[in-house]
C-alpha cells in the first residue's frame, strides 16, 4: 500500500512543477479519461458525497426523528439519568472557572 502512495506523491510532485498550461490540460485529460475507464472508479464513491442529502421543506422536527429513528426526551427522564450518574469530582464553577 505505501507503495502506491508513494507514486501519488511523486506524481504530484511532478504536476506541481510543471508550467505549460497545455501540457497541464493534456495530462488532466489523460487522467480523466483514465479514471473514467477504470472499473475502481464505479466502485468506489466519495464517502462525503454519500452523505449528502437533498434539503426538503416543510418537514417537521418530529417527522426527521420518526425518520432516524430517534425521540426526544423530557426534562423528567433527564433527571433520572443525571440522578443515576457518578458525582462529578469537581463543581460546575470550577469546571467554568477553568475555562478564563
């Protein structure tokens, strides 16, 4: 695997000192085409890209959490999982007073 990063990085290493903007396009082209034709390039998709979600409207808060499965919680249940939890070691004003 190191190996192929290695190319990678010579490659861009070699691109970045190139300043014909002709050359340039040529081997932008070559590398489209190449990555067009490579059975990796179906395959493999941009994790970001598939995260990315049209913006719809008009939906309510309580739909999106029907959706993800989610719920939301009221004060009361909150208070029982603070009063089930350890102490905390330090005081909140400390914890703030740390912060300035």
């Amino acid at each position: 695997m190191g190996q192929i990063n290695d190319i990678k990085l010579d490659l861009i290493k070699l691109v970045t000192k190139i300043s014909d903007i002709d050359h340039l396009w040529s081997i932008y082209q070559t590398a489209v085409s190449m990555q067009e034709k490579s059975p990796e390039s179906n395959e493999t998709e941009d994790p970001f890209l598939k995260g990315q979600v049209q913006v719809r409207m008009g939906v309510t808060k309580d739909q999106v959490f029907e959706e993800q499965g989610n719920k939301s919680i009221n004060f009361q249940e909150l208070q029982e999982i603070v009063a089930d939890s350890e102490p905390w070691e330090v005081s909140l004003e400390e914890m703030l007073d740390q912060l300035d």
